[in-house]
C-alpha cells in the first residue's frame, strides 16, 4: 500500500485532499500542515509520494520542492495549483515536481495523476540486473489503442535508459511522465481522435468515446508507432499515431503558466516543463521529444519578472515565464497564439 503525504496548511484542503485519496483507492494518508512539519515526517522514511499545496507560512509548495529534490531525489511530489499560483506552478515542475492538479478539478483529477506518477515511480525503482557498457540504442515499439500498455511500454523504454546510465531519478520520473502523457494523447486524440473538450461536461461523455471508439472501425485498427534513439548525448522519441493529425498553429502557448488550469493543453505544458525539445510534423500526427543528458540547472528560487524570458535551447526564440503572455504574441495565456512560428518551444519538422 502506498503512503501519501499530503501538505496543507487549510485542514479543510487536507481533509478535502485526503477524503479523495481514500475513496480513490487504498492509500495510506499522513498529513502535515505546512513545509518544516513535512521535512520532520519525511526524515522517519517510508513516504511514497508527497502532494503539496503552493501557498503556505513558513516554508511554500516551491521550497518544499527544492527540499525533496535536494534530500529525497527519487521521492515524487505533486503540487496543488490555485487560481494565481499558476507561475509559481510551473517552477515547481522546473524545480523537480512531477506534476500538477488545479484546485477547480481536485474531486476529478487528482485519483489518475496519482496513479500516474506512482505508476512511473514503481518502474524507476525497479532495479535493472542488465548493466553492461551501452553505449547507443535505437529501438522501435508499436502498441495498440489500449492504455494499458502504456505502462509496460515505458518500463522497457526506462530500462534501456537505465542500463546506458543517462539521467538521475528525478530527470527519469519526469521522462516517464512526459511519455506517459504523449502516448495517452496519441492514443486518445489522435487514433481516437477524442476532444479533451469532453473532459468538461459533467456527464461521462468522454470516457464513454474512448470506450466506443476504441471498439469501432477505423479508430480501434489504427497503431501508435514509437521510435527511441538514445545516446551518451540525450535520449530521443518519435510517437506517431494514424490519425488524421491536428493544426499545430491552434496550440496555446505551453509556456503559459495560466494554461495549467485549463482542461485541455495541461499535457503539453508538463512535456515542455519536463523535457528540451518538443516539436511535431507538419501534419500534426507525430510529436517528438527529446531530453539532453548531463547535469540541468536548477530555477532560480523567485518568480520570474513580469518582462523575463530565457532563450529556449530548441529554437532560440523565447519562453515566457510571465504570468500573462505577450501582448504581441496573445492577449491572454489561452488565447490561440497565429502561426506556427509564433508557438514559442514548438518547432515543425
């Protein structure tokens, strides 16, 4: 059974956050009201996972975080957004976390992010008896329309980095997590060709597509393809679905830290926190991911300014880290920002 520490300093969010936790599945739940009370109960051991809001006294969701990532490397955190933490969100994912719930979509979302991250926490700890001197590998993987296979697929794929030694615990959760959100979106949007837009409906309308499509002609005969070059320099992966692909100038700009509490386009926001390079081809049906070895710099420990931005390494133009994007770019983080070249992050093969 897995312990969960839930960090709150609102006892009616941890009783929230733990009520959830309990219905969800047999979890076994200890609380903290703020950052230190954590640190004290995580130096007794045996904590599985860490779910931690943003804006607390004394020590935030964001130190808390650095803290984990420096004493606890391969121990997984999940922070808990509110409207207008949104920026200090996306550090928290920079800084190590290795993912998000928004408070508006807590009853909803939190169950299946936990069992994500812990799902590809489980494959990291496993231990890998195959460590020879791997130098290079390309591998190609094809799987069906069945989300079950996503988790034995990235396993293999976590094993073969293993062996070559290329990245800490902490930079392997977070691949497997931007994997694991790339192969739902190719099997679901894009085989499946199912709107995220359903997510937002009260009914069970978009579970029920899934269900449906994935039983029926054409939907249920299409593959996803996945391509794996890895090297002493960076890991590589090409996913390609057979669907009709999607007009890549219509994303939002992932960099925006307000896109985190949206329904729709919060998978794409977490690959680009987690990884270097995401970019699709020009028919929108394959994305390709890409994380570079070699130690990462950690974020600065403040929010950036309202005018900051850094080069993104991919394509030289630059990411935004402002709660509001630019005015020449969108007038808000959601809007739909023109042209492909105008997406900053994203480039077109």
């Amino acid at each position: 059974m897995a312990k969960i520490l839930v960090v709150d300093d609102s006892a009616f969010d941890r009783r929230l956050t733990t009520s959830i936790l309990e219905n969800s599945s047999s979890y076994s739940v200890v609380n903290a009201s703020d950052g230190k009370e954590a640190v004290k109960l995580l130096e007794a051991g045996g904590v599985d996972l860490v779910i931690s809001d943003l804006n607390m006294p004394d020590m935030n969701g964001l130190e808390l975080v650095q803290e984990i990532h420096k004493s606890h490397a391969d121990l997984p955190t999940i922070v808990i957004t509110g409207f207008g933490s949104e920026a200090t969100a996306m550090r928290a994912l920079q800084a190590g976390a290795c993912g998000y719930v928004p408070k508006c979509h807590l009853q909803e979302e939190l169950g299946d992010v936990v069992q994500t991250v812990l799902s590809t926490t489980a494959r990291q700890r496993e231990k890998n008896d195959f460590m020879c001197s791997v130098v290079k590998q390309m591998l190609t993987l094809e799987i069906p329309n069945e989300r079950h296979r996503i988790a034995p697929t990235i396993a293999i794929l976590q094993k073969q980095m293993d062996a070559m030694k290329l990245f800490d615990a902490s930079r392997t959760m977070h691949l497997g997590v931007a994997l694991e959100e790339a192969l739902s979106n190719a099997i679901i949007h894009g085989n499946l060709e199912v709107s995220s837009k359903l997510r937002e409906r009260d009914d069970n309308a978009y579970g029920d597509l899934i269900i449906e499509r994935g039983r029926t002609a054409p939907y249920a005969d299409r593959r996803v393809t996945i391509e794996a070059h890895m090297d002493a320099e960076s890991a590589r992966f090409t996913i390609r679905d057979e669907g009709p692909g999607f007009d890549i100038s219509k994303l939002p700009d992932p960099h925006c830290p307000d896109n985190l509490l949206r329904s729709s386009g919060r998978g794409l926001t977490l690959m680009h926190a987690f990884l270097d390079e995401v970019s699709y081809n020009d028919k929108g049906n394959e994305v390709t991911l890409r994380l570079n070895a070699g130690e990462v710099q950690a974020p600065e420990d403040s929010v950036a300014n309202n005018d900051s931005k850094v080069m993104n390494p991919v394509v030289g133009e630059p990411k935004y880290h402002n709660r509001l994007c630019p005015a020449e770019d969108t007038n808000r983080c959601g809007s739909v920002v023109p042209g492909p070249s105008r997406v900053p992050g994203i480039t077109r093969t």
